[in-house]
C-alpha cells in the first residue's frame, strides 16, 4: 500500500470510528458528551503523528 494512502487512513480513520463509535451509543435527548469530545481530540492528535510519520518515512526533513 502506498505510504501517502495509509498515512491518510491512519490520520482520519480513528477519530471518525470513535465518533461514529459513540454517536450510536448516545442515549436520546442528551447534551454534549464533553468527554467524548476530548477522547476524540486526543485520538486525532496521536493518530495524526503517527500519520504523518508514516506518510514522511523515508523523505529528507
């Protein structure tokens, strides 16, 4: 698999599972689930590094 095409699917594919994750799970008639929020961001943040560090592998910095 190329590198740009799994780095693209490492980046977006983890946020995206965990919040459709938690949307199908969320109980009817509630507010803003703050922690859901946060585990998303945090999520996002690793699973962008790890990203980028697999799409810039082998390319001069």
């Amino acid at each position: 698999m190329d590198k740009k095409i799994l780095g693209n699917f490492i980046i977006y594919f983890p946020p995206i599972a965990f919040m459709a994750f938690s949307l199908v799970l969320k109980k009817e008639n509630t507010g803003i689930d703050w922690t859901a929020i946060v585990i998303t961001v945090i999520i996002g943040m690793i699973s962008g590094a790890i990203g980028k560090r697999i799409k810039s592998k082998g390319e001069v910095e």
